[in-house]
C-alpha cells in the first residue's frame, strides 16, 4: 500500500506505537543509534510504515476470523484494519480508508492457515533420537504438570474469546429510532417515574400544611433523598451513555493490549505481503 506507507510516514516515529516498539526492532527497520535516541530516515519510515501494515493486517485477520458470532466478512476486517491503523498511527481513520488499497482477505486467510500449519508440523515433527524425551522437559511431575499447563491455556484462550465480544458496546442503541428504541423506552418509564415522584411531592407538601402523614423528622429524612432520585432519574440516561462510552476507551485499550501482544509475534505473516 504505497499510498498508506506515504500517509503514514511523516508521524511514524510520534505514534504510540513506535514508542512501544522495542529498540532492536527499530534498528533492524534501518534507524540508527544516536547518543541515548534513534533517528530514521526516511527508508527506515518507510519500512516502519509496512511493519506496522502488516501488524494491523495479521491482527484484523487473526481476530475478525475467530469471531462467533457477527460479520467476520472482508468488510468487517476493513473496519478492523482501519481501527488498528488508525489508534497506533494517530492519523485520523478517513485518511487511512482515502490511502489504502483492497486487502486480499482470502489470500492472506490462506498464507497464515499454511503458516500455522507448517509451525504445527514442526512442533509434531518427531526428534530423530535413540531415546525418548519428556514432551513436557519436567522430570518425575511431567505427568501432572503437562494437562494442568493444557488446561490453564485453553480456559485463558477461551475466557478471552468470550470476554473480547463485551468489550465494545455499540452507540447505535442510544440514537433516536422511528420504529422506537432505547431512548423511547427510557422516556416512557421516566414519565412513570416523575408522575410518582409528583404524587410524592404533594403529599409531602400536604403533610407540610394539615401535619397529618407524614411527620415533620420523616420530611427531613425523604426530600433530600426524593430530590436525588428524581434528578438521577431524569439524568440516567445520559449517565449511562457516558459509562459507555468510558467502557468503550477501557475495552479497545484492554483489547489492543491483548491483540498487539499476540499480532507482534505473527506481523511478518502480513507483511510478506507488502515486500
């Protein structure tokens, strides 16, 4: 992706990215060693640009592919790539979709499936050796050690599997819909609310006057507690879309940490594609 390689360029060494990027990854890309900091010219931008494409490639691809549930299509790894390219480069998300060009989903579906395969091979591949060695290299508690290792990596694969789909929340349920919506719900049940808290108000007020009811320690005890709740009431929600929305920056910054530690080990994968 030329274009996205030029786009991303001049910011490269600025983004996050880059400042997490391990400093012999950034001298293998070309950058050199200058007192205490590392300056880039421009080639090693530009190598620095494709390893980041192809990071962002490899994770849209690994991630987006081991969905359940929802569009794991072309156009939902486009939106992928874009988030990914867009939050490690800093440059805005329009410009990544006006500089980059259509990605070969399936090809590069099949160069990882035939990656991950030859890596498996050659883990089963047996040790050609007279005599037999302990798979799990722990002499005596191998027996022990080896399943409950098993089992610790498939519950921590399948604890994220299920926990990355509620780390996102979608915005969409809070807009205006004709055919109703959440927003309508809400006002329908705060009517019902602030018609419960008016009738409260007056007999408050009614006992205020005749003294029957409710005592005057009781009033003192219920209003300021009547007030809050009607203000939270009619504030929730938008309480509530701001609680998304900090859910949201928490879960796509979890997320990426997550993926990133998983996307750096594969990013060649992708880039192979760019070279």
């Amino acid at each position: 992706m030329p274009k996205l390689e030029e786009a991303l360029k001049p910011t490269i060494t600025n983004s996050t990215w880059y400042k997490e990027l391990p400093d012999s990854e950034k001298i293998e890309a070309g950058c050199a060693t200058i007192g205490d900091s590392i300056s880039c010219d421009q080639n090693a931008k530009s190598k620095l640009a494709k390893k980041l494409i192809g990071t962002c490639i490899a994770a849209a691809e690994e991630s987006v592919s081991s969905r359940k549930y929802g569009d794991t299509g072309s156009s939902a790894k486009d939106q992928y790539f874009t988030d990914c390219v867009s939050s490690r480069s800093g440059i805005d998300k329009s410009q990544v979709i006006q500089n980059m060009t259509t990605i070969a989903w399936d090809d590069i579906k099949k160069e990882m499936d035939a990656k991950a395969q030859e890596a498996e091979n050659a883990l089963n591949k047996p040790e050609e050796s007279d005599e037999a060695k302990n798979s799990c290299g722990v002499d005596g508690i191998g027996w022990l050690v080896c399943p409950l290792m098993s089992f610790a990596g498939s519950l921590g694969d399948a604890s994220y599997s299920a926990i990355s789909y509620f780390l996102s929340i979608d915005k969409g349920i809070f807009e205006d819909q004709s055919n109703g919506g959440l927003e309508q719900a809400w006002k329908f049940f705060r009517d019902i609310a602030n018609a419960v808290f008016a009738v409260i108000f007056l007999w408050i007020i009614f006992s205020q006057i005749s003294n029957v009811g409710v005592s005057n320690y009781g009033i003192k005890k219920i209003l300021p507690r009547l007030i809050i709740g009607a203000l939270l009431v009619n504030l929730s929600f938008y309480l509530c879309k701001l609680a998304v929305d900090l859910s949201n920056i928490l879960g796509f910054s979890l997320k990426g940490v997550l993926e990133g530690a998983a996307s750096g080990v594969r990013y060649s994968i992708g880039s192979s594609w760019l070279f």
